[in-house]
C-alpha cells in the first residue's frame, strides 16, 4: 500500500490535537465508469468518518449505502493511504491528523437515490452523484480545480489517487 504524507504547515506529531481516520472508495463500474459524489460545493469519492468500533472496510461499507443507497461488502484492503497534518482543520483551528484509505470497490449495482441516507452537510447543500470514465478523471479533475469547482486539496488527493490507481492497475478495473 503506497503512503503519501502531506505536511504543508510543518507541523510535528507533538502540534497535533487529535487524529481523524476516514476511509474512500474509487466506485467503478466494469464500464469503466467512476463515480463521484459531489456535495458541499466540491467533488469527492464516496466515503466518509471512520467510527471506533467499524473496521475500515465496514465504514466504507456503511458510506457507500448512505450516499450511493447500495450495500456491498467490502473484502479487499486499500490500494493507498494519505496523511495530512492540518494546522486549521474545516476552519476549527484544531491542529489535525487525518488519515484516509483508499479502496478499490468494482460493482455494477447501480445508486439507489431513493435508499440514501444523507448527513445534515449533505442533505443542506445540493448532492449529487455522477459518473465519469475513469481514464478521464486526471482531466475532469484538474478543469474543475482550475474553475474552482473542487476543493484545491481534495482536488489535490484525488489526482494522487488517480496516479496510484494508475500505476497499481494500470487505469483498468
């Protein structure tokens, strides 16, 4: 598993106030189509918060039936993990580790809109779920940093993932 440290503040271990554990699926269809969510004014993987007493592939699990309205069960590890230490995490002034795994999830179950459970965020801003041809992510992604339609460092960690799931599988499910 490849490990991708981003530390643009320089903090230390020390500086931190506490450590966030998320986890991230790239949901691709055998069309080769990704899909994404888009909430909160930024495009993202489906995924979300790792609660204490879920292993990391239940808490993707239980992200992708919130917001995709699918279950499945997810056996394999992930294929990538980035730490960030965030010296103003959401604009909290907390000093944060965030820590998130990257999952490969191959399915041809399509979203459910009906069966999503959304959180307060993402039922008070517009979600919406897209799909994308994942050999075209790189160029989506970098159009929507360029006309600010993604949060620069989300937009930042999806195009390392991109390149991981290029150089692991090749670009291909």
């Amino acid at each position: 598993m490849k490990r991708v440290f981003i530390n643009d503040n320089n903090l230390n271990a020390k500086d931190i106030d506490y450590d966030v554990i998320r986890v991230k699926g790239l949901v691709i269809n055998s069309s080769g189509e990704l899909i994404i969510v888009e909430n909160n004014n930024t495009y993202q993987l489906p995924g979300g918060h790792n609660r204490k007493d879920e292993s990391l592939e239940d808490t993707l699990s239980r992200e992708i039936k919130e917001e995709l309205g699918i279950k499945l069960e997810i056996k394999n590890g992930p294929f990538m993990m980035i730490v960030t230490y965030d010296s103003n995490y959401f604009d909290t002034g907390s000093k944060v580790c965030s820590r998130i795994y990257y999952y490969l999830v191959k399915t041809d179950i399509e979203p459910d809109i009906n069966n999503l459970s959304l959180d307060t965020i993402e039922k008070e801003t517009d979600f919406n779920i897209l799909k994308i041809p994942i050999d075209t992510l790189d160029s989506f992604l970098n159009n929507a940093l360029k006309d600010d339609r993604i949060n620069p460092c989300i937009g930042r960690e999806m195009l390392l993932v991109s390149q991981e799931f290029n150089n692991v599988y090749g670009g291909k499910i």
